[in-house]
C-alpha cells in the first residue's frame, strides 16, 4: 500500500543553528556528523591530503568559537563551509610549492569561491530534505535524479507499476516543494 | 475540463512526454489551476533536486595536489586577486601557477575521478584496537565504486580471509562483496540501487571452509555517510 504520510513534511524547522547558538555541545557533534564528509570532500579539492584532516577539523573549533554569530535563519552547512573556505585559503597561502588545478581553485578564491560554497550548501540541504522524505518517496526520486534512470527502469527496478513509480515521484516532490517554500531547508 | 495530469509533470519537464502528450498536457495546465500549482511545485523540485546532483558532480576530488616543485619556473601569483585568476584562466586553459612560493607551481591536467558519493570511517570490533578502515564510495553514473583501505589488521590465520560485506543494521541484511587483499585494501563495484539499499561497511575473518555465509566474526565494521547528508 502506498504510503501517503511524509514525515518531513510536518517536522519543525532545523533548529541546528540555534541549539549551537545555545551552547548545546551535542548540537556540534550533530554538525560535524551531519556535515563533515561534506566539508572534507570540499576542502579535500585544494589543499594536499596531509592537511585535510586538520582544517576539518580547524573548521568545527571555529564554528564552535564563532556560534554566537550563527544566524538561525541562514543554513548552518553554508556558514561551515564558510569557514573551511577561509581555512583553506590561509593553509595554501601558508604552505610553499604547492600544485593546484587552476580551474579549481577558481571554485575556492574570489567571488566565485563564495557562489561554490553557498550552492554546495543547497546541494547539501536539498540532499537532506530528499533524505526526509519517507523511503518509497526517496527511492524513487534518487533513482531518478542521481542515478539516471528513467521512470520505466525505475519500475523495473522496484518491481513495481510504473503508475506507482509516477505517485511516489509526485508525492515526492509535492513535499520537497512545499518544505523548500516554507524555508525549512536550511 | 481534461483529467488532471499531476502524474505527468516530471515527464513534462523531463522530456518524456510524445508530441500528443505534451499537447494534451498544455492544454490542460491552461485551464486548471490546481495543476499549474503543482507544476510550481514540480518545476522547484525538479531544478533543486538537479542542482544538488551537479554539486555533487562539481565536487569530485581534485587532481593529485602535489608537493614537488617544478622545473620550469612560472610566473608568480598571489591567491587573492579574483578578476586575475579569471583573465589567467580564460587566457590559459592549461595554465601553470604559483601559490603563495616564489615562483614554482603547476597544473596538472588529470582527469578528475568519480565523485565522492559517501564515506565510512571503520572501528575494530573483534580485532586489535588500533585497526581502522576507511572506505570511500565512487559515484559512476549507475555504478558505486567502493574503495576499502585498512590498517592494523593482523594477518588472517591460516586457511582464513577477510571479506567485505555491506550490512543493514535494522534489518541485518548482509551482502557479500569481495575478498580484502593481503595487503588490506580492495575496490569493488556495486549497482547504485543496491549499495543504496546498505548503510554500512562489514569486514569479517571467514574460514576457507566452502560455507559463503558470513562468519558472525566481524573486524571491522563503520557507517556509511553520503557527502550531501
């Protein structure tokens, strides 16, 4: 039986921000588990592997020592990223003869670094909203957009009608919509 | 008023639609409000939900960062001055560059691995405790590649080998993947929809005994986390 009921749909918004703004030590550890594979794999593109971990890590203490600045109303992954971006910088400025791709570092300086950060940060919060959805819904859209099948090879796949396929993508997306409309991704 | 087509929508922008479909469905987006509602709804989505998979495309590894110095001295460049990087890139795809040294750097034109899709930092179980794993997962476009670096493992005893798994925690859902080298590490292939279905890594010390199913003696074990969670 189709299931209708969207768990996400109805949730508070994310009250990360604000938790860290309370001090709440357990909202960091949320963060850095919701958002540190995120933050390594961006600051994994600049710096060299031996540095990485340590601005990662440099990332959350300053997050944790800047959280009075955090504004509940912007998205946490983007001010983190914020962060590391700026880490990053002063790391590759600190460090001699390092190689970088060029190309890629036009995503980290400038105005083009910060128009990167804020849409991994979209990337990131849109991810999370498909991840909320209940699971017939988020399988269906992932399928569909990450792994590039199409709505008959979704059904394929499933073992389903494609009639389902087409509800669950619907539903779907009904409530990512409604939920990015409402500004509770963030 | 023509049926509803909320079911059509993504076929609509996704370019799925037959030339008759597309007509019919415009011709009722026209006059049905509730429609061109949910096509609002459809359209957000469809271009969130493509934004976040290009992100994760755009942030693929970087070719190797290395820290050897060139042989052939290129001018210097400070890292700060956007509008420079942008004239350098525009005037030199292939451009070598400098960052923050005295002149010596450079461009290395590889071509990017697959994305990151997730990773899983993996803790000892049954087995010493300073043995870890670290697996990253490769997003091809149907495929997840899994590459599986250990340390810290003792050898397997005779007749016996280590093995990787995927594993549902909930449900204990197990599924074979490959052996682990000698060396500790492996790389596998896994169909998207199936890694899709596991949300964590198993290492286990099987027996060379002919019974394929998992030994209950795990070594390893760790989440995984995708990269956009």
């Amino acid at each position: 039986m189709e299931q209708i009921e969207l768990t996400s749909a109805t949730a508070p918004v994310d009250e990360l921000a604000a938790r860290l703004r309370a001090g709440d030590e357990r909202a960091l550890e949320e963060c850095y588990r919701r958002h540190g594979p995120l933050v390594r794999s961006y600051v994994g593109r600049f710096v060299p592997r031996d540095d990485c971990e340590d601005i990662v890590q440099q990332t959350f203490f300053e997050l944790w020592r800047s959280r009075s600045r955090l504004d509940p109303a912007r998205s946490v992954v983007a001010f983190t990223l914020g962060i590391a971006r700026n880490r990053a910088i002063d790391q590759l400025r600190r460090r001699k003869n390092v190689v970088v791709d060029v190309s890629q570092l036009r995503d980290l300086v400038g105005e083009d670094g910060e128009v990167f950060v804020e849409r991994l940060a979209w990337a990131a919060d849109v991810r999370r909203g498909l991840d909320s959805l209940v699971n017939e819904q988020r399988e269906a859209l992932e399928l569909a957009y990450f792994e590039d099948l199409t709505q008959r090879e979704i059904a394929d796949r499933l073992g389903i009608p494609i009639g389902t396929v087409k509800a669950r993508m619907s539903r779907g997306m009904h409530h990512l919509a409604e939920r990015i409309e409402k500004g509770e991704l963030r | 008023m023509t049926e509803h087509c909320s079911e059509e929508l993504f076929d609509l922008l996704s370019g799925e639609l037959d030339r008759e479909a597309t007509v019919r469905v415009v011709a009722h987006l026209r006059e049905c409000g509730k429609c061109t509602d949910e096509l609002v709804s459809v359209a957000v989505t469809h271009g969130s939900l493509r934004a976040a998979r290009r992100a994760r495309e755009e942030l693929s590894p970087r070719p190797d960062i290395s820290m050897e110095p060139l042989s052939v001295a290129q001018p210097p460049l400070g890292i700060s001055p956007h509008r420079r990087f942008r004239r350098l890139y525009l005037a030199t795809a292939a451009a070598l560059i400098v960052l923050a040294g005295a002149g010596s750097a450079l461009f290395l034109g590889r071509p990017s691995p697959p994305p990151v899709y997730a990773l899983a930092t993996l803790h000892h179980l049954d087995a010493p405790t300073d043995a870890a794993g670290r697996v990253t997962v490769r997003s091809t476009s149907r495929v997840k590649q899994m590459d599986v670096v250990t340390s810290g493992l003792p050898p397997a005893p005779a007749n016996h080998y280590y093995e990787v798994w995927l594993l549902q925690p909930q449900t204990n859902k197990m599924l074979p993947v490959g052996l682990l080298s000698p060396s500790g590490e492996g790389t596998y292939s896994v169909a998207g929809a199936i890694m899709a279905q596991y949300s964590a890594v198993d290492i286990s010390l099987q027996s060379n005994d002919g019974n394929p199913v998992h030994s209950t003696d795990s070594v390893l074990r760790g989440t995984v986390v995708p990269t956009f969670s």
